[in-house]
C-alpha cells in the first residue's frame, strides 16, 4: 500500500449561549446523531471562518477570490496593467479571456443589481457576472489580465488560435492559491480546471444533547418621553450552549499535487505545502463563525486540540459521542467528553491497525487532564503549528 500523509485535527470547544450558525428560520442548526437532536455548525461556516483567518496570516497573492463579479475584478487588473484599456474595452477583454479559460457565460444579470441606472449616475448598463461563484487565485487573474493585455487588438481573433485559447485555461489552472488548494474549487464549464479539494471539515456537533432555548428581548427608544411607557421594539432571538467535537483532514499528498499543478515545463517543483497545512492549522483551530457575535459575545477558543499525522486513511473520532455525554456531578461535559477520546482512541486505531506515525495535544484546564496520554503534549498552539509543519516537511521530503 502508497504510504500517505493524511493530517488530522480534532478539537473540543465549548461554546457558551450563542447562535453561530442559523438554519432557514432563524434558529442554531441542530442534527440528530445517536437518537438525540444535536447542536450543529456546519463545515461550511467553519470554513468560511478559516479563510476569513487566512486573510491576517498570508500575502493577498497567496489567496483566491470567490465572486460572480470576477469580470469586473479582471478588467481593473487589465487597466492597472494597460491604462488606455478602460471601463467598456477592459469589460470586452475580460469577458472574452473568461469565457474561453473557464467555458461560462459571463454576461449582464437578468435581475436589476449591479450599477445604478442613469438617473442615479450610472451609465445604465448592467456589470456582467458569472453565472454562478468563480474561485479564482490572484495569481490566475494577473495570468488572465497578461492574455488580455497581449491579445487587445483583437481579442476574438487571438482566441481563435488553439494556443491561445489552451494558455487561458492554463492560465486559470496555473499556481492555485492555499484557499483554493485546500477548500477545491468547482468550474461547472470546465471540468477539467475543476481543484479537488485537500481539506475536509466536519460539521462541529454537540457530544450531549441539546435544546434550544429562546431569549425575550426589548429596547427601549432613547427619545421617548416618561409619559411613553414600554418598549421600542420587542423581538426573540433562539440560542443554544454546547461543548462541540470539531474535526478536519488534510491530503497533504493532494494539497502538494493542487499546489503544484499547472507549471510550466522547467518550473520550480517547489510548494509552499508546509505553510498552507500550518495555516490550516491555525486557521481551523483559532477561527470562529461570526454568527450573532455582537449579541452573544462568545468568543471561546477549544479546551482540546489533539492532531494526528497518518499514513493511511483518516479516521474521524465522533463515534465516541454516538451515546450523548451526560454531565458530570458538577453539570460540566468537557472532562467526560475527554474521558470518551481516551477510552476510543487507542481501540479504534488498534483494531484497524490505524496508529498514527505522530500525535501532538494541545489543552487546556485540569478536567482535560487525561487527554495529554493520547500523545504528545505542547504549550501552546503556535509550538503545536510549528511541530506539525516539520513533521509535513520531514515526510515530504522522505517520500522525495
């Protein structure tokens, strides 16, 4: 059997009354999972979350933009390159340099969104979009922009020519992004262009059960007089509290080949495959959905990070939680939560002869105490970044 080198990260956090992720009427996400509704964020809130991290801890270049206005995003960087091409010819240029490296249809929305009618100081024409979000890395749009600019005259003819048109979809298939390596990237047009995903995030479920409770709120209007009694507004808002299983993996060996794809011949192999897992790390580990943070405030960071490296598959640990954690004497659930991993772990690794080849914890408070016989034990999360980024590179290198 290939060896691998699957990183795998699994968190507990608790999480205090907060509605971080809402489903369609308003309410925290809930999931049934062994009998009983559970607490939910989904993975793509958490994902969402991670990227929002990468935005403080990577240059612009290394990431990607997710938009349906990706035409205009391209004529700016068209005009930045070639300032004679402005506003309607840079449209022209980009539209037709996307069109023909992705196969969508960039054209004018059929709903009124995008720019003011003339009336409102716009010159009534509608921006075209994609028909749907294009992921596309700063890196691709520069390449994009380089055709466009080289093929201005006449971008129609210079399309025609079967090497142009195989250099934009190159262009677009060229140096992805960390976000794009590791989250995928879906082109429906183009198949092939189309990223699979390196990442993949679980959505975060409670370990006990949960019910979700309702908070009766007013306010009150600063104007009004004292012969005015009662509220200004009265509203409800749903909430929950939960302590949260959290998992992800990465397929360092796919995030190396999305990293490097799309070289030219002779290009440098290198990857910058070690900082996007150390990003994805952190990212994952310290990130927060936003949802109703202002009227929550519940700004927690995990009491449990254990993360495994392996050589074969990933193996996610929820199974641990499928009969709920009951609280302790006390009303806790985190150290019976911790007492579950420990009791799990070492079975289910054991029975499929699944041990990883490194495990480091990261923890926090005396009721995780028993966590820190799982592995390795490190003081703080960025020890935890850097240990796990040299064990990456180590077998990188290995595997040569």
């Amino acid at each position: 059997m290939t060896s691998r080198t699957i990183v795998e990260i699994h968190a507990l956090q608790t999480v205090p009354p907060s509605n971080i992720n809402r489903d369609d009427t308003g309410a925290p996400k809930s999931a049934v999972y062994g009998g009983v509704t559970r607490a939910r964020v989904s993975s793509q809130a958490w994902k969402r979350a991670a990227r929002q991290h990468f935005n403080k801890a990577l240059d612009p270049q290394e990431l990607g933009v997710r938009t349906r206005q990706v035409a205009e995003l391209l004529a700016q960087r068209i005009t930045a390159k070639r300032p004679d091409l402005t506003d309607a010819p840079a449209m022209a240029l980009a539209v037709e340099i996307l069109q023909a490296a992705t196969g969508a249809k960039i054209e004018p929305p059929k709903r009124k969104s995008a720019k003011p009618a003339e009336d409102e100081g716009g010159d009534g024409a509608e921006t075209p979009q994609a028909s749907y979000l294009m992921f596309l890395s700063d890196r691709q749009v520069d390449g994009l922009a380089d055709l466009a600019v080289e093929g201005s005259t006449d971008i129609k003819a210079f399309l025609k020519d079967r090497k142009n048109k195989d250099r934009s979809k190159q262009a677009a298939n060229t140096r992805h992004s960390v976000d794009i390596a590791l989250f995928g990237r879906m082109v429906a047009n183009a198949t092939d262009i189309k990223v699979d995903a390196a990442a993949q995030v679980a959505h975060a479920l409670s370990v006990h059960r949960v019910e979700n409770e309702s908070d009766y709120f007013t306010a009150v209007d600063d104007r009004s007089s004292a012969e005015e009694s009662g509220a200004g507004m009265i509203g409800t808002v749903d909430f929950n509290s939960a302590t949260l299983y959290r998992y992800a993996a990465v397929d360092v060996d796919r995030l190396q080949e999305n990293l490097g794809r799309g070289l030219g011949e002779g290009a440098s192999p290198a990857t910058p495959v070690r900082r996007a897992v150390e990003v994805f790390l952190d990212g994952f580990v310290s990130s927060l959905p936003t949802g109703k943070i202002n009227t929550f405030g519940n700004h927690t960071l995990p009491d449990v990070v254990i993360v495994k490296v392996r050589s074969t598959r990933p193996i996610s640990f929820v199974s641990a939680f499928e009969r709920p954690v009951a609280a302790d004497e006390f009303g806790g659930y985190l150290e019976a939560a911790c007492e579950r991993l420990v009791d799990y772990v070492p079975d289910i690794e054991r029975a499929y002869g699944a041990e990883s080849t490194a495990t480091w914890v990261l923890r926090v408070g005396p009721a995780t105490r028993k966590v820190a016989d799982l592995g390795s034990e490190v003081p703080s999360v960025t020890q935890l970044v850097d240990l796990v980024g040299a064990a990456v590179a180590e077998r990188l290198e290995q595997q040569g």
